[in-house]
C-alpha cells in the first residue's frame, strides 16, 4: 500500500486503523485495500475484531486512530456520502417484525431515496425468491427467510459496495447454501464484497482474496488462487493457534 492513502483509490482503503474500549484494543493498527469489483473473506475466532471492523467501515462506531475511504469519501468526514454507498448484512437483519416485507422495502427505500422504488422492490424481492410473501409480516418468517430479505433491503438502493458480518448465523445447511447462491449473484455482479465469517469452507469458496484477523490485528492475507482449503486451513489453525 502506498504511504499516501490517496495515491490509489480502492474501493475500500484502511490504513492504520485502531479502535479502543475501555482503552482495551479491539482494532490495532488494520491496513486494508479491497479493489473494486474483489471479494474478500476475513476470518478470525470469536472476539478477533471482525464485528467492530465492520461497525467502523458502515460509520456504526468512530475508531481512535487511523484513516479510512469507503469509495473514496472518509468515513469521519463524510458518514451520510459512504452510507449510500454501501449495502450491509449482518448476523443481525435490521427488519421490523411487526412489518410486511413490503413495508420494510418501502420504509429503507424511502429513506434511501430510491428512484422507481415499487419497481425497484419487485427486482430485489424476486432475486431472492421471497416474491410470495412480499405482503406477509416478517415476524413469522424464518431466519433464513429474514436473512434473504435482509440481503434486499441491503441492494435495494443498489450500492457498489457490500459489507457482510457472519451472514450465515443461525442458518441451517439449506439456508446457507441459498444465502450463498444469493452472494454469488453479488459477487459476478462487480459489486466489491467483504465478508466475515469464521466459517473457513463457506467463506473460502465465496472469496477472491483471504485474510485473518486475530486479537485485532491481520496476520495473514492472500490471494485464493496460491491456496487450496487444506492447505488454507492449516495456515488459518497456525495464526489462530500462534496468537491464542
């Protein structure tokens, strides 16, 4: 990376990023440059960081230290330029239950000034196979039926960029294969995509580029082409095993 963070323009760019509690680390130091159009997997154990890098890279929380570009607009200087351009899933679906799918499209597309928006929630509706319970209240629906809905409202104003924190929590296998077709689509659709997870199979066949954090530093990033997931996992069982 280069010493200047505006040399290059990433689509996601952090350079000496910290994030304290209590003066406890949770973030020490993270250097991170995504490309456009890349998918990359961060790995990590429970309590490694991967929740809190992902609260700081969608403005959810400040970080103490460090400089950070979402599609070139700095997080601290410009939070409401980098949450249009950003679409999030998480472990967590941000739907009101007490809603329909629909209203909660309409609600987030509203607030989003989505352009075209019943045409809009339609596409995003379709693509991920809920269009029959489009007018069911989302509190009956299952997790993975919530999830996939989250990953609509998350691409209903269609950002370049998509930041995903252990999406497939709580799902079953079914589930999770389905949420993962879902990503693919996002993926091959040149959106640029960072995802969490600790699940090493899931992630590794989603991803172009892999990397693992640790007590709140990356010790280990590459490109999925050198790897194979044997090979991956050892490497995943020696920085986790080295630093635990």
């Amino acid at each position: 990376m280069s010493d200047d963070i505006n040399d290059i323009k990433y689509a996601i760019e952090a350079k000496g990023l910290s994030k304290s509690f209590g003066g406890l680390f949770a973030l020490k130091g993270i250097d991170l440059s995504i490309n456009e159009g890349e998918c990359v997997a961060l790995f990590g154990p429970n309590g490694a960081g991967k929740t809190t890098l992902i609260k700081v890279l969608t403005t959810l929380s400040r970080p103490a230290n460090g400089k950070v570009l979402i599609a070139g607009e700095d997080i601290k200087k410009n939070a409401v330029a980098v949450r249009r351009r950003i679409g999030v899933v998480s472990h967590q679906t941000f739907l009101y239950d007490n809603l329909t799918a629909y209203e909660n499209l309409k609600f987030y597309g509203k607030m989003y000034d989505v352009p075209d928006l019943e045409q809009r929630i339609v596409d995003v509706i379709t693509k991920v196979g809920l269009e029959s319970r489009l007018r069911d209240r989302v509190g009956i629906f299952s997790r993975g039926m919530q999830q996939r809905l989250s990953i609509a409202r998350a691409i209903l104003h269609d950002p370049p960029i998509m930041l995903l924190d252990e999406p497939e929590t709580g799902l079953d296998e079914q589930a999770r294969s389905t949420l993962s077709e879902l990503l693919k689509t996002l993926v091959a659709g040149n959106r640029t995509v960072l995802l969490t997870t600790h699940n090493l199979e899931w992630g590794f066949a989603l991803a172009d580029r892999l990397a693992i954090l640790v007590k709140g530093k990356i010790v280990y990033e590459d490109s999925k082409q050198s790897l194979d997931m044997t090979t991956f996992r050892e490497t995943y069982n020696r920085c986790v095993g080295a630093r635990s």
